[in-house]
C-alpha cells in the first residue's frame, strides 16, 4: 500500500486485507450479493461521491474493509459488511443536492436519509441499523456508535473516501 507502518498490527491489518484468501472474498461476496445486485441499490452507480468512485463503489469498498476487519476481530463480519453496503444508500447527488432542496447539511443529515430508505426495502438488524445511521460520527456527534462494527465503519469510511478522494484520473 506503500504507507510506513508505525505499528505492527496496522500492518498486520492492512496485509489480511490485500492478501485475504479467495474463501474470504467468495464469503464477503455470499454476505453483500443481496444487496449489491438489488435494483435500488445499483442505482448507487448513478451519483458520484468521492474523486472519481460512484456511491456504489465507495459503498463496496467500505462494505470489503468492513468485513476484513471484522473477521480478523472476530466480530460480526456479515451484519458490518452488509452496513457498508448501504450506508450511503441516500439516493441522490450530494454534490448538487443543496443547490436543487437548500439542504446544506448533507454530512449531517444523510445517515438518516440513507437508515430510511434502508429500511424501505432491506430487513436490518441492530448492527446494520447502527453502521448506518451512526457512520459519520465525529462529524454527527449525537449519532454515536453502539456497536464495534459500528465504531468500525466510522474508520473505514473515512479511510475509504479519503482514499478515493486521493486518487486522480
């Protein structure tokens, strides 16, 4: 990944996830299928988020880290997976968004567009329930994890967007 490891088990951490066995990815793939393949959700592709993924990519890519990190924690890898999903399932583009409603506070309010139209067409546990509505914590101070899984995604989606905000072309 090319960063300087300061601590071992950063590194230990970032290599099971490049490295996770293909029974890993086939398992992470069995846990989100579901989800990605859903007609609502492939609308994701639609809207662009950060640099140049799509919510959707950026929802796979959290979705990916979710799991790996969790499985190597021995938590629950499937309900964080299937969190990372749709936690940015708000269904339109953030970044005209203000400009057509005068909503100026999408990175306040989107976790909770996203939990309701989650809801709308998805059964979610109290897991699924808390990576979502929860994942932009510290920005949403009220809205404080519950869950490990979901202190996770606040990590990883910052990690990821971060990422794809960061790469040019």
């Amino acid at each position: 990944m090319g960063f300087n490891y300061e601590r071992p088990y950063e590194k230990r951490i970032a290599e099971t996830m490049e490295t996770a066995p293909d029974s890993w990815k086939e398992q992470f793939w069995d846990c989100v299928k579901d989800l990605a393949e859903h007609p609502v959700v492939l609308r994701m592709k639609l809207y662009p988020h950060h640099g140049n993924s799509t919510c959707y990519q950026h929802c796979l890519n959290v979705a990916y880290h979710n799991y790996c990190l969790c499985r190597f924690l021995r938590l629950d890898y499937v309900s964080a997976a299937r969190g990372g999903m749709i936690h940015d399932l708000f269904l339109y583009d953030w970044h005209t968004h203000a400009a057509q409603t005068g909503d100026h506070f999408h990175g306040l309010t989107h976790p909770a567009a996203a939990l309701k139209n989650a809801k709308k067409f998805f059964e979610l546990n109290r897991i699924e329930r808390d990576c979502i509505i929860n994942h932009m914590w510290p920005v949403t101070p009220l809205q404080i994890p519950r869950t490990k899984e979901g202190w996770i995604i606040t990590l990883t989606d910052k990690y990821c967007g971060a990422r794809e905000t960061s790469v040019r072309g």
